[in-house]
C-alpha cells in the first residue's frame, strides 16, 4: 500500500501553461481545434463591460482558452468531435459569461451559413442573463452592430442568415427547431428534461451541432444536471466510450475542509487567475452555510437524501491499481443480483495476496457488475441482467480460484443460487439476506477496515461510484445500514453492498477452517 496522501497538501489539479483543470474531463481525441478563433475574435471585437478593465480588449482567461479549444476540438475528418457537453464550475466565476464569445463568434463568423444559436435555460429570465451580455457586445462594437439587427429576444447577422435567440422552458419555440449551438444555462434548476430533448432531436439535420450545459452543482441528482453529471462523470473515468460527450468539471474534492484553499482553487479558477478574490471565499466560508459553501463555492453535490456512508478520502488513499488474483489464489466471494433496475455485481476478496504492497492486507476487487444502459438510451427500455453471462462469471470463479465462500444475496436469483450450490457445494454458496441483523454490525465493520487502512481496494471507477452514492440509515442500537439516497433513485449502490458483504464472508470464512486433530490412541 502506497504512504497515505497528507490532506493538507494535495493539489488541484494545474496546466503546465498555468491554470486550474477540471477535476473530472473528459478524453480529448486529436489535437486540432477551433478554439483559437474564439479567442482571436473576442479580442479583436469585443470588450469588459464593467470593472477596472472596462472598456479593454476582451481576452479570455487561460482556463476558459483550454475550455473552448476543447468544446471545439475536431475529428481527424475536421468536424467537431463533441455534440453534447457539460461544464460544471462555481459561483463567481464568470461561467455564464464564458458562452458569451462562442455564441458570438458562432453567428457572425465560425458557425454555418444560416446558423442558429440559443441561449437556454429553465426560465426566460436566467436565458436572457448570456444573451443581454451578448447584446450589449454588439451595440458596444461599432463593427459587429453595423452587422446585425439586434432585438429584445433575437440577433440577426443578415450576411450569414444566421439568428441568436433566448429560449426557456416556458417558450413554445423548443419544438421544431434545429439548433446548431445551445449554450444551456444554470442546467441544475431545470425542471425537467423536456427542453434538453427538444433541441437535442432538432440537430439530429446538422452535420455539426453543439449542446452543453454550463452550471453550478444541485442537490437533486434524479435531475436533469444529476443524469449529466452522472453521465459525464462515466465518459471522465472511462466506463463510458464517448468521444461526442465532453465533460469538464471543476470542484473540491470530498470531505475537504471548507478552509482548505486548494479545494478552493480546484472549484475556482478564475481564483487562480486573480479574477475572483480570495477574501470574498474567506468571509463566504465563515458565514456560509456549509452545505451552502460546498454547493455554490466548491461545487459539491449537495444530498438531500441523508449522509453520505463512506469516507471517500479514506476510500481513495486505499484504492490502487491491482491485477485480478493469480489463479489459484484464495478468496471469498458476494453476490447481489437484480432483474432490470438496479445492478448486478460480483465482489471478491483475496485473503492472502502475494502483493508486497499489499503489506499483508486483503484486497477487494469488484469481479464483475452489470448496469443498466442510461434511461434516456434506446438499450435501456428491454434491458434485463444477462444471466447467461452472470452464469458464466460464477462458473469462472469457481473454476479459476480456491474459493472459501460466495455469500449471495437470495432475491430474485434462488434458482440460479440453488445450481450454484448443487454445483460447487452448499457449504461454500451461501445464503446472506440483507436483513438489519446483518447489515448492520457488517456495515460498521466494512467502514472500519477502510477507515483503519486494513483492506486495499483494487482501482475500479464503478465501485467508487456505488460507494460515493451510499448514505447511511440509523437503526437501532446505534448501527446503520446503507440505501439509496432516494427509494427511486437511479443512482446505484449495489457494489458497495457487495463490498460489505464479502469483507463480512472474509471475516467469517477468510481462513480455511482449522483440521480436526487426529484422534488420539490411548493404549494400556
């Protein structure tokens, strides 16, 4: 196991060229970009509006230079790479703004012949924040107004025939139309995804088209914001393959102190670039609520739900990159298993790994999981777990380790347990319902082992995440079991159960049971 990071000196995350990068973004494919004509052309056209720069050259801040070059990164056949995208990032640091210069350039030189661009949000006021700001560049700008017919909601640069518009939840211009930029404000009060869907079925026409949303984090993850941030957080760490998603989002890690000033700069970049001012986040983190700081200042999903089960600073310092166990190794194994909503996973603990770095520790590996495709996909409306694979997976297991234990779940999956169990043995398979009696002093226990640096967690982007969504439910006697932070929820916990419920079987069947001595001949 690697030393243990100290808190206090971990970083966010800098560029060699000098700014903060999104704690979570998404792969870039290629080099070539179109960023560059963004940034050329807000200085040559446009100006500050207010502050002790009005009136000079509008020149984009480095972390919103790295920003547009990759909304606008290409394909190796010149078209743009990303349809879709969400930028996270907190309050106060001129997030709004930063579609300002895009849209612009997109209507008076970069986008199409006849392009449409909208600013979004879920209600005309908060849409018209970005397109005001874009209005009052052009009356500013003796060239672009010379060029355009500005109105109350629309800019038209007649040239190009191409439009700027304000479009809201409330606006009956959603349906029909077929955007080719969409600058989605403050996407966590959307009330639902019925504009999202609309203009991103109307580029379905253009061979190039851009949506993305740009927001400060919410407390409903069943939302709008929440599936995009689920989503983008998947492409980010690579359990999701989608080069058209971008994803940047800028934020404090977990559990941070709310005074630690290096979570503040990774939630913060304009921070780093002495835009915003480390006093206002002083005064705002002394009188703040603290759900509040961590929503608006650190761009913290905030729950609703309960709070959070795990340590996930304690989860990560844990966490490193091991191999599968050799074959032969021994260990015991969980099961949890689902029909067509929540998720079906495999852990597996190995009781003695041959690992130095594991100094002797038990290490979890989560074996195998089946999710559920994204709601809004067309997989996901037949979709069930694959038992002929789980199948396979259980045969695998048995076939390829000693195994002392597979502890399973019984719900929804007693037949296929009683195969296993007529196959490998009844006193290897082994029931283990979730009830409280057990959950709770196993719960207790898992939490300890991690929190104590007593078990390696072998890296896995899809436990972290079934992990970080577990909250805690008090029961009696002062234990606690896990759920979801809303019955409903689509966020999943199922590997989290299952990381429970092997380091319980470890416990209990980790070591091989001691031989019975012989029997002793008494002779006279």
């Amino acid at each position: 196991m690697t030393a243990a990071p100290v808190l206090e000196t971990r970083k966010a995350p800098r560029h060699p060229a000098g700014f903060i990068l999104p704690t979570l973004h998404s792969p870039q494919i290629g080099a070539s970009t179109r960023g560059s004509q963004v940034a050329a052309f807000s200085r040559r056209h446009l100006t500050v509006q207010k502050g002790p720069r009005v009136g000079k050259s509008m020149t984009l801040l480095k972390w919103q230079r790295w920003l547009v070059d990759e909304l606008l990164a290409e394909r190796p056949d010149g078209l743009l790479q990303h349809r879709r995208g969400l930028v996270g990032i907190a309050r106060q640091n001129g997030k709004s703004f930063t579609g300002v210069p895009l849209a612009l350039w997109h209507i008076f030189e970069g986008g199409p012949l006849g392009a449409e661009a909208y600013a979004a949000a879920g209600d005309r006021k908060q849409a018209r924040i970005i397109f005001d700001v874009a209005r009052k560049q052009i009356l500013a700008s003796e060239y672009l107004s010379s060029r355009a017919q500005v109105y109350r909601d629309a800019i038209e640069v007649t040239d190009r025939g191409s439009i700027f518009r304000v479009l809201s939840s409330d606006s009956r211009l959603a349906q029909g139309l077929s955007p080719t930029l969409v600058v989605f404000d403050e996407v966590h009060v959307q009330r639902d995804r019925e504009l999202w869907d609309a203009v991103t079925l109307g580029t379905g026409a253009r061979e190039e088209a851009l949506i993305f949303g740009i927001t400060t984090a919410g407390v409903d993850t069943e939302s709008l914001a929440g599936e995009l941030y689920d989503y983008g957080s998947k492409v980010a760490t690579g359990e999701i393959d989608d080069p058209s998603f971008l994803m940047a989002w800028w934020q404090a890690w977990n559990e941070c102190e709310l005074t630690d000033h290096e979570a503040w700069l990774a939630a913060n970049p304009s921070l780093f670039e002495g835009i915003t001012f480390w006093e206002d986040l002083e005064i705002a983190a002394r009188q703040q609520h603290p759900a509040s700081f961590r929503r608006y200042r650190l761009n913290q999903w905030v729950r609703h739900g309960g709070d959070g089960w795990m340590d996930m600073i304690a989860f990560d310092r844990q966490t490193t990159e091991y191999p599968l166990p050799p074959e032969g190794a021994t260990i015991v194994a969980s099961f949890d298993g689902s029909v067509d909503q929540d998720a079906t996973a495999i852990t597996i603990i190995e009781c003695d790994p041959e690992d130095p770095s594991a100094e002797g520790n038990p290490i979890a590996h989560l074996y195998a999981c089946w999710e559920a495709p994204p709601q809004d996909s067309a997989a996901a409306e037949d979709w069930q777990v694959p038992r002929t694979e789980v199948n396979a997976a259980v045969d695998d297991l048995f076939r390829d380790y000693e195994v002392n234990a597979f502890v399973c779940d019984p719900a929804w999956w007693r037949t296929e347990i009683q195969e296993w169990r007529a196959l490998y043995g009844d006193t290897r398979v082994i029931d283990w319902p979730p009830t409280n009696q057990r959950m709770g002093p196993a719960v207790s226990e898992a939490y300890a082992r991690i929190k104590e640096g007593k078990l390696e967690i072998a890296e896995n982007a899809t436990m972290r995440r079934h992990v970080a969504n577990a909250v805690v439910k008090p029961l009696p006697g002062g234990l606690q079991t896990i759920k979801k932070d809303k019955p409903k929820s689509t966020k999943k916990i199922d590997s989290a159960v299952t990381l429970i419920m092997a380091l319980d079987a470890y416990d209990r069947y980790g070591e091989p049971p001691e031989p019975e001595p012989p029997p002793v001949l008494y002779t006279w």
